[in-house]
C-alpha cells in the first residue's frame, strides 16, 4: 500500500498538470491546535497568522489570506520551508502527509480546487486535557505535563490558559455546526481526545443525518474505555483508534506515564472488537532501539491489527534527528540482521535527512535526567541497553 500510495501520488500529480511538490492540504484541511493556534495540517512547520481560537473560527482560518498566500504558491510550484517534514518522509522512501492525502482526494482534485467552501477534512486538538506526561509531549499539549513544570517554565501557565479555548469560544462551535456537512474526515488527537468532551459533535452529525458519510480518526494513550461512544461510532461512515504504543511493559509506563502497560492492552482488546484498532508507534530519541521488540509484541500479540510507525518532528530534542552520528550508527548496526529490518528501514534513513545541532542532544539529556528526578524514574534503568551505547555521549 505504501508503494500504491507514493506512485499513485506521482500519477496524480502528472495527470492534473500540478507543480511536482504540489499539496491538497491547503484546500481541503485545517488543525485546530491545542494552544489555540491553527495550520493547514499537523506536519507544516507554519501557523497561520492571526488566528487565534479564543476568538476565532474555522471559517476565519480557512478565508484568512495566509491560507490563500499558501495556495497561491503550491499552485505556482514554490517551495516553503514549512513543508520540510513531508520531503524528508519522501527522501526516505516513507508516503509523506503530501502523498497520503493526495491519494485519498485522488478522484476529486480539480473539483476541490475550484470549489472549497469550508475544508473537508479537520484535525481537531480540542485543548490539552489529558491524564498522561508523554516524554516526546510537552505542556502545549498536556495539562498534567504543564503541572509538572509549572513552576519552573511560565510557558505552562500560557499553555493552560489557552488550553481552554474549546470551552470559551462559542463563535468556533456555531461555526463548525453551521458548515459541518462539508466535513468528510474528522481527527481527533489531544490532549487526549477520549478525555475531551465531544460527543455533542458526533451527535450533531447523527441527527443532520451526515454521519454516514464521515470518517473518525482518534489517537489515544489507550488509557481509557467509553463504552458510551461505541453506539455512537456505529453510525459514522469509519472510525478508527491509533493507540499510542512507544514501548511495552515498563518502557511503556516510563514514556507514557502514568499509563498502565497491562490497562491499555486490555482496552485495545475491547476496542478493536468494535472498531478499526491501530497500534501507532512514534519513534523519538528515546526508544529507537527497541522498535524490534513492539514488533514482536505486535507480531504475536496483535496479529490482527495494523502496526504503523510515526516519528517525532517536534520537540527537536526527542526527534532521532538529534542523536549523535556514532549513535545514529550503532543504531544502524543493531538492526543490521533484524527481521523486522525492511519494515524498519525507512525510519532508520529518516535519522539521517537532517542532522540537529548538538544543543538538542544536550537538551534531551537535561530534559530527561530533570523528568527522571521529578517522577522518581532511571532511563539508564529501564533502557540499560541503548543507555550503555549512549554513555560516551553524556
């Protein structure tokens, strides 16, 4: 399928006469951010300017003339910086958010260009209520990790504040009702989104009878099962659980704290048996080493469900962009007879398209030596094998 996806993308492309580095995503998406903030999709680096939910809606966002500067110059072949993201996926032979979505809108291009009244797809972060401290997260996007850090980076107390834009603006849900039958996919990604009240939008969509014709997309720390939400799923065209698996057992808990490993497989067990279930493994700084084990787990385990890999691209200190080299090497080496190494290949080749700066290494071990104090954990403990490769390099 991945294959399928980036070819499919190229013809695509060829068959529309578009620029070679072309993207829907300004004509058919917008993200709601946690902070309040917007863009046209999770991966472009660039929030659009002067939008800010508290006070603003999706219509504001999507009529805004940044929005229209960004279509101008996808269709006029220029390339932002902003996109940068989706060329390392594709120089790395991984399908990018630019060919996914390309071939998702394949049969329908020149109709979405020429006529785009509200976007068709949204990736709504609903604030940033959520009952996990991710490492790879921050407090943009959790309140219990701005808690944490409360007192020692005022930017959580910002965070905080605008965390509760859902709840303050009533512009933004008049908005959203009023034009949500031109919405085709729904994401909804946290906080943690099964925390975040949003049953009322899927039973607008129910009794405007549109549901049928909507796809859910949810990631999710798994921590949580809404039996309640299942009837309601039922109606919608798709809906499918991304379950945020960076590790098992005691890694798990350590980089999704405080996430029970045995909880959350048990609710993967009861979900999938009424939905699409996916494990979504994002590989980050932290636990690249051990991206054989999730696929044994998966293997054995959860057979019968897909695995699929993400990668961190912000905060710049969790990426794998920001390893050393001779890291990046032993890494490379480790996999070198793996069985899993086809499947793991492309995310080995991501690590190399950019190479950070040394002071996001260094972050990365400050961060990660101040979390492990606070909430009394050794990564040195629980990661003994890839720490050990690492000591050379603290």
């Amino acid at each position: 399928m991945d294959k399928n996806i980036k070819e499919n993308a190229r013809k695509i492309i060829e068959d529309n006469n578009l620029p070679d580095k072309f993207c829907i995503m300004p004509w058919v998406g917008i993200e709601t951010n946690s902070d309040a903030s917007s863009a046209i999709c999770c991966v472009m680096e660039e929030p659009l300017i002067d939008i800010d939910f508290t006070k603003n809606t999706i219509s504001d966002a999507w009529n805004s003339d940044h929005i229209k500067s960004i279509r101008k110059s996808f269709l006029n072949g220029e390339l932002r910086e902003s996109c940068r993201n989706c060329w390392h996926e594709e120089k790395s032979n991984i399908p990018s958010k630019r060919e996914i979505e390309l071939y998702r809108y394949k049969d329908s291009i020149m109709d979405i260009l020429n006529n785009h009244p509200y976007p068709k797809h949204l990736d709504l972060k609903l604030g940033n209520i959520c009952n996990a401290k991710c490492r790879i997260c921050s407090s943009k996007s959790s309140t219990l990790w701005a808690k944490e850090v409360l007192n020692k980076k005022p930017i959580a107390k910002f965070h905080l504040e605008k965390g509760r834009w859902p709840r303050v603006n009533n512009f933004f849900w008049e908005d959203l009702s009023n034009n949500i039958e031109h919405v085709i996919n729904i994401d909804f990604f946290g906080g943690e989104p099964l925390l975040i009240n949003h049953k009322f939008i899927l039973e607008k969509c129910i009794k405007q009878d549109i549901a049928k014709n909507i796809n859910l997309s949810y990631n999710t720390n798994g921590s949580i099962y809404k039996s309640e939400l299942i009837p309601l799923w039922k109606e919608f065209k798709s809906v499918q659980l991304l379950f945020s698996i960076d590790g098992i057992g005691s890694r798990f808990t350590y980089l999704r704290h405080p996430a029970k490993w045995q909880e959350v497989e048990q609710n993967i067990f009861k979900y999938k048996e009424h939905v699409k279930s996916v494990i979504f493994c994002t590989i980050s700084a932290f636990n690249i080493w051990y991206l054989d084990e999730i696929c044994d787990w998966q293997e054995t385990v959860l057979s019968d469900i897909e695995l699929h890999f993400n990668k961190v691209f912000e905060p710049k200190q969790y990426s794998t962009k920001c390893l050393p080299v001779p890291i990046k090497n032993k890494i490379i080496n480790h996999y070198s007879n793996s069985v899993h190494l086809n499947k793991i290949k492309p995310w080995l080749d991501f690590m190399f398209t950019e190479q950070y700066d040394n002071k996001y290494w260094q972050k990365h071990l400050k961060l990660r030596e101040e979390s492990d104090l606070y909430r009394n954990e050794k990564y040195s403990d629980l990661f003994k094998e890839f720490y050990n490769i690492q000591k050379e390099y603290i």
